[in-house]
C-alpha cells in the first residue's frame, strides 16, 4: 500500500530528527510517501514499467516397476524489469568512506578491511524519492521437487525432497524473507550504499536435516492391515 500511496498529497509522511538533552534536534532526513506539499518530494517516473516474470515448468514421470513410481519437476523463474524507490536527493556522493578492520580467525580468511558509508550532515533533510525501474539485476528462482511412491499388498511408501535457489538484489539490510523480497520497495536505492546491490542465495534442502552427530531422513509409511 506504501508503494501505491507514492506521490499522494494525503498520503502520510515523517520527519526523522537527532534526540538531544533539550529534545528534537537536527533534522536528519524526511520520508514520504507523501509529497509534503512538494511533488518533487515524492514522486512516480511517468515511464515506469511494470516487472515482468517468465517461467518454465518442466517435469518427468516415470513407472519404474509395477510398484515403484518416480516423478521430477523443474521450475525456472526470472522476474526483470524490478522497480524501487531511488533516493535522488541524496546520492553516492553524499557519503563518506571509512575503512575499519573486521578481526577473523585465520581459519576463516583472516582479517578483512569493510567499508562503512558515513552520511555528511550537509545533505541531511535532502531526500527526494522517486518510484521507478533503476535496471538492477533481474531476480532468478530455481526449484527441483522429486517424489516418489512403492506400494506393494500390504505396504505403501512415499518419499519427496525438494531444493530451491533464489538469487537477486537484496531489498534491505538483514537476512529474513522479507529483506530479499524483489517484489517490494525498499532501501536498495534509497540509502545508496553499493554493498546491498550484491547478489544473496539461499538455498533449501528438504526433507534431510543435517545435525552435529546424526542425520535424520522423515519418511512417511502406510501399512494395510
């Protein structure tokens, strides 16, 4: 709804402030998605485009035996053509660089040098929002499930496991379902900072589960009595 809302002059907006002994202090930054009486403040690119998804499903189903039965389905997906908010009122340039050394164990890469963005107080209170298709990278979903089935007079068995890859430009900061959602705006081009630009995957494997000391594989058995 935030998304739709863009640009509306009902639509809510805020204003984020430092908090001081005395109080409200420097305005750091406005957001919208109201327009605030601007409607450079908040706006929607009169040429965005909406995304487009193609997706390919393909699958196999094979009787093996009389009682053995076995079927494997592919699903390819890849959505372009995203659209996000961009902050234009405050671009890369409004940043600062630091280096600060992140210490690791040797076992684990040794010390690597990270970059932290640090905002300039000059730019604070510039933000201007602008809805449109920046051209970041098209997400891409892959998934395999395989089931099979035996059955004999007295027993039936049923097994499945499926694994899926998702890979795409993280929306936000974080690591849950809602920071890599590529279907909702978020803060990739709003703060400008290059490193969420970077492709995340996740991969799931089901049904094994992997524990310190022992492996479980869930089964599902039917006798007929």
């Amino acid at each position: 709804m935030d998304t739709l809302a863009v640009g509306d002059p009902s639509a809510p907006t805020a204003e984020v402030s430092k908090w001081t002994t005395s109080g409200i202090g420097q305005l750091v930054q406005r957001v919208g998605p109201g327009v605030r009486g601007d409607a450079a403040f908040s706006a929607v690119d009169p040429s965005l485009g909406r995304p487009t998804t193609d997706e390919v499903i393909a699958g196999v189903d094979v009787q093996l035996t009389p009682a053995i039965r076995g079927r494997l389905i592919g699903v390819a997906k890849r959505t372009r053509n995203l659209f996000d908010f961009v902050n234009t009122g405050v671009p890369l340039s409004s940043y600062n660089v630091i280096s600060i050394v992140d210490g690791r164990p040797p076992e684990h890469g040794g010390d690597v040098v990270l970059p932290f963005y640090n905002r300039l107080p000059s730019t604070f209170g510039r933000n201007q929002y602008l809805l449109t298709n920046p051209g970041q990278q098209a997400a891409t979903s892959y998934a395999l499930k395989f089931t099979a089935e035996g059955a004999t007079e007295r027993l039936f068995l049923l097994f499945g496991a499926t694994a899926s890859l998702a890979e795409g430009s993280a929306v936000n900061r974080g690591y849950g379902p809602l920071e890599n959602d590529q279907d909702v705006a978020g803060e990739l081009f709003n703060i400008r900072l290059p490193w969420l630009s970077k492709t995340r995957s996740v991969t799931f494997a089901n049904p094994l589960t992997a524990w310190p000391s022992k492996k479980y594989l869930p089964a599902l058995l039917t006798l007929k009595l």
